[in-house]
C-alpha cells in the first residue's frame, strides 16, 4: 500500500468519526515527512479528534508542513502565534507565517495581515480601520471579506463581539456558496450563538459545507448528527436540498 493510500485510509476514517483509527494512519506518513498527513494530525490535535486537545502538539505538527510550503498549515500557525495558542503570543512570528500563506493566495492570511499592520500603525484605531476599510467591499459583495467580517464579529476581535451581526456577515457569504461562512452558520446554529440552537439548520449548513469543498466540516457534522433522531436527520437532509435548489439564499 503507497502513501496515497495510507492517507485516503486515514481521510475515510475520520469521515466516519473513526478519528483514533485516522491519527493512527497518519501518524508513520506525518514522521516520514508528509506534510499533508502532518497538517491534517496538526488539526486533530487542535481540534481535539481522537486525542486530548493539545495546542503545543498542534504546533509541532503544522510547522512541520508549513515549512513544506503547506499553506494551511502555515495560516494556521499564524493564528496561533497572533492568538498565543500553544506558544508564546508573537505577532512578529505570526505575520511571517501569515505573510507565507498570503504569498500562496490565501485571503484570510492577506486579511489578518492588515490586521496587524494598521495596528502596528495607529494602537487606538486597532483593528477598526481595517473592519472599515472591508466593509465597503463586504456591502459590495466580497464574499470572503464578509466572511472575514463575520469571524472577527463572532470572536470579538477588534470589536465587540455580536453574534447577530456575525450570523449577518456569514450569512451574505455563505449565500454566495463561501465554505468556510456556511461552516461558520452550522457553527453558530449548532451551539445556539445569535440564534436558537437547531440541531437540523446546523447539520445542513455542515452539510452544504461540505460539498462546498471544506476538509474538516464532516467531523462536525457527524458529532451533530449523533446527537439527532432519525427524522431530525431526514428534515436536514431535506433542508439541505431545499437550500441547494434556491442557490443558497433564504435557507
């Protein structure tokens, strides 16, 4: 059995939840050298999927692919030196690591540089020149802007956080089909953030998500989907098709 093989093994576990059987096939690639099987055991351990969360081991493990070149890898990082999960907090740390991934084309990284320039700049404008300066494009229709948008209202940075105006952010993106914002919903549907918790609406945003392209929305969805009866998960279901067929919008 090849690498590829090894790692699809290790993918088709975690998609049935079977995260311990995962790390255990990911884990001779990652020390072999795979940065695709180091990211992604990076992200079990952040995550905490099969394995007590533990932010230093994250760390190990996603700095072993970013310095393969591996972007996620390296935006993620990024947040956790910005943020001082796992190491100490060093923004100078953070926007090399930012400054890598953005120089692959990934905008969140792009973004969160910003961030910390304009804060470099002027300490009582922080992050509010930056959310100006974007919702001009957001209100335009960038997509990933609003989604960008949504997260730093949802987590408070920079702002006070407000779920309903994060659930309006990520709503405007995900009904442009933006992943990670449909993600984002079934987060915040899932644990009830500016809405009433709704197991279904959560399982179909994780849902549409996922066919959207986003690697780990299924681990969530699953754990959601355990905690539904058999008719709930046929309403998602049905609910995730409805939303298909109206583009997205009004779901």
């Amino acid at each position: 059995m090849c690498w590829s093989d090894n790692f699809q093994k290790g993918v088709d576990a975690s998609q049935k939840g079977e995260y311990a059987t995962a790390i255990k096939a990911w884990t001779p690639l990652a020390k072999k050298g795979d940065a695709d099987a180091q990211y992604a055991l990076g992200a079990m351990y952040f995550a905490g999927y099969g394995v007590s969360q533990d932010y230093q081991t994250a760390v190990k493990w996603y700095t072993l692919a970013a310095e393969q070149g591996n972007s996620n890898a390296q935006y993620n990082l990024g947040v956790m030196y910005g943020e001082g999960h796992g190491v100490a907090q060093n923004f100078q740390t953070a926007m090399k690591w930012y400054t890598l991934a953005a120089e692959q084309g990934n905008e969140l990284a792009q973004f969160n540089l910003d961030v910390i320039y304009d804060r470099r700049q002027s300490v009582s404008q922080d992050y509010q020149t930056v959310i100006k300066s974007h919702i001009s494009a957001a209100e335009q229709g960038d997509a990933d802007i609003q989604y960008s948008l949504g997260r730093m209202y949802h987590e408070g940075h920079g702002v006070a956080q407000n779920f309903q105006t994060a659930m309006k952010w990520y709503t405007l993106s995900a009904e442009q089909g933006n992943a990670d914002a449909q993600y984002s919903l079934g987060t915040m549907y899932q644990k009830g953030h500016g809405v009433l918790q709704d197991h279904a609406r959560a399982y179909m945003w994780f849902n549409l998500s996922l066919s959207r392209g986003h690697d780990v929305a299924f681990k969530v969805r699953d754990i959601v989907a355990e905690q539904m009866t058999p008719s709930q998960l046929e309403q998602a279901q049905q609910l995730s098709e409805e939303c298909v067929a109206k583009n997205y919008k009004s779901c």
